[in-house]
C-alpha cells in the first residue's frame, strides 16, 4: 500500500515553508513480456485514475522481501497465464520525482508460454492480448498504448537490442 507525508521545506533565500507532498510506496515492476516468436503478451485492464481500459505490459507491487526479478516473473504469470524462459532486467525509472519516493524496475521476459489462466485478484482484471512485433511501436504512435511507464519500458528495450 501507500502511504504519503507532507514534507515542510524552504527553499534557500525564502523564509516562507511550503509543504510538499510525497507518496511512498514498495518498488514496482514493469515486464515487457514476448513469445518464443517476439510478439508482446499485453494487457487491458481498467484503470481508476483515467476511468478508462488501457493496454499496458504486466506489472505490480514487489512484495516484501521478494527480489524484483521474482516479482516480475510472478506479475506477468498472475497477469497473463504465461511463464518467461529468461528474466532480465533493462531499466529503473522513479515514477514521479515530484510525488513518489520508489523505483520502477523494467524487466524483459523472453520465451514466455502459456501454462495456465490468469490469476488476477478481487481488485483487478486483466485480459491478455498479443501483440504482433511489427505492431508494438504503430500502436504507440496510434495512443493505444498511452501509459507513461510502459512507453519508458519499451523505450528501455529499444535500448536494449532486439
């Protein structure tokens, strides 16, 4: 879960405080998840802030004391039904300096197959779809995928090689 504190700084030559707030938060994950062919396992999946269904990689909350790379093998199975052969990460980002105090950690997940159903909790619902290769950055382009943090993991694998 989160918490939040309100932080009463001055800036230097200022005498009047201003109170900020910060979000606290256990480390995330992001997982670019792809088939033994190179298709992304994508989600859509509805979203509070933005009332709307976005189409985002999997992803969620390290539990405490899990390494992150165990938590993203563990979100993209809960999420999608499907297991990666290989897990390795390719970028950190804070997801806000201005408000969060934690890190997103971007993992890609290659060789991913199905080997059960999704397995999303009473707060969430995922639907799983695949999304050719050569579609992933039209997609993009198009808005479809508008999700700030998963734009940054695929730019973070586009750094990364094929």
């Amino acid at each position: 879960m989160f918490t939040v504190d309100a932080l009463h700084s001055r800036r230097e030559g200022d005498d009047d405080p201003h109170v900020f707030f910060r979000i606290n938060s256990s480390s995330w994950v992001n997982v670019v998840s792809r088939t033994p062919e190179g298709d992304f396992i994508m989600i859509h999946q509805f979203r509070q802030g933005s009332a709307s269904v976005t189409l985002e990689i999997p992803g969620g909350l390290v539990d405490a004391g899990e390494d992150p790379a165990e938590a993203a093998a563990r979100e993209l199975e809960e999420e999608t039904g499907y297991r990666p052969a290989s897990v390795r990460k390719i970028g950190e980002v804070n997801p806000n300096p201005a408000l969060f105090a934690n890190a997103v950690h971007t993992y890609v997940a290659d060789g991913c197959v199905k080997v059960g159903e999704v397995k999303n909790d009473s707060a969430e619902e995922t639907i799983v779809e695949v999304v050719p290769k050569a579609d992933i950055h039209r997609r993009a382009l198009a808005g479809d995928i508008n999700h700030a943090l998963v734009l940054a993991a695929l730019y973070w694998l586009s750094q990364d090689g094929p």
